[in-house]
C-alpha cells in the first residue's frame, strides 16, 4: 500500500474569507461569461476601429482627415479576402451570441434570492457595462467594415449584414436591460442595509 502525500506552502482556508468575498455560483457564471466574450473578442482582433480601442479613428478621418496610425477596416478586409461576407456575418453572429450569454447570466444575478456581497455585485456591473461598451465599438467596427467601398459587397450580402447586425442591436439592448437589472438588484440591497 502507498501513501501519498501532499505539502502545500500556504493552507487555503475558504472558511476563513468574509461572506463578502464569496460569490455565488451565479455571479461565477457571469465572469465565465464575460472572460469568454473577452477571448474571442481578442482572438478576433478586437472587431475596433481606433489603435485605443474606440471608433475615433474613422471619425477622425471622416471630419478631420487625421490620420489613423492602423486602418483596422482595411487589416480586417485583408484577412477576410474573398470570404468576407461569411467571414464577417460570422464574427457579427458570435458577438452577438457572446453579447446574449453576458446578458443572460447577468439577469440570473440580478434576479437570484440568494444575498450578494455588494461589493462583488458592484465589479460585475462594472464588468458588464465594460462588454457593453466593447459590443458597441464592435458594432460599430462591424457597420464600418459592411459599408466600406473596398469590401465590396453586392445588395444581397449588404442585407444580409444588415440583418445580423439587427441581431447584434437586439443582443446589445438585452445586455442593457440586463446591465440595468443588476443596478436595480444593488440598488435594492444598500437600501436594504441602510434601511
């Protein structure tokens, strides 16, 4: 018979951690949900227009004529080649469904009866508004490239981008609803401790 045995340097006493450190299941859920749209998103490139993660390069060209230290329409047109259609109604279809889990695991936070420490509640909604903003720099990257005079794109292909970028403003309304409910839930719970 063999006996193994295990040293660990510092023990993990999970007993030990206040109540307001310790999320629910629910709360871990949203992170997961999150730290997923997060991946894919920087997999992808970023889907953003300006090198500091906002639409300001397009209009600095369009008002300004500044000009923009990397055409990130252009590097994307590039990358897509002669798919670009299905290359980008795909990546428009996975934020939207990245953009819908968020959304979903949020409203399972906001509407769960189990006590949230404020303070955890409190980063997911600062967690949750940081992806609403994204999904929206990507929308707007995901317009910017659709009607771009280099891509290209017949009627059809233009409808069909029109339509899942419609997919895409329905999942970015849910997540503010959503995004909404959690600030509800954290309005509710201070009040109830303050009375």
């Amino acid at each position: 018979m063999t006996l193994a045995t295990a040293c660990v340097s510092q023990p993990v006493d999970i007993a030990a951690r206040g109540s307001a450190a310790m999320p629910v299941s629910a709360q871990e859920d949203l992170r997961t949900a999150i730290a997923t749209f997060r991946m894919r998103q920087n997999e992808a490139g970023g889907w953003t227009l300006g090198g500091d993660g906002t639409a300001r390069g397009l209009l600095g060209r369009l008002v300004g004529g500044a000009p923009v230290e990397e055409d990130a329409a252009a590097a994307y047109l590039e990358q897509a080649g002669e798919a670009l259609p299905s290359y980008l109604a795909g990546d428009i279809v996975l934020a939207s469904g990245l953009v819908d889990d968020v959304a979903s695991a949020a409203l399972v936070v906001a509407s769960t009866r189990t006590p949230l420490p404020e303070t955890l509640l409190v980063r997911d909604i600062a967690e949750v508004e940081s992806v609403l903003a994204a999904a929206r720099r990507a929308r707007t990257f995901f317009q910017a490239v659709s009607v771009d005079d280099r891509a290209g794109l017949d009627a059809n292909q233009r409808v069909t981008l029109s339509e899942a970028l419609s997919r895409l403003d329905t999942s970015i309304a849910h997540l503010v609803g959503a995004a909404d409910a959690l600030a509800d839930r954290r309005w509710a719970a201070s009040n109830a401790l303050t009375g």
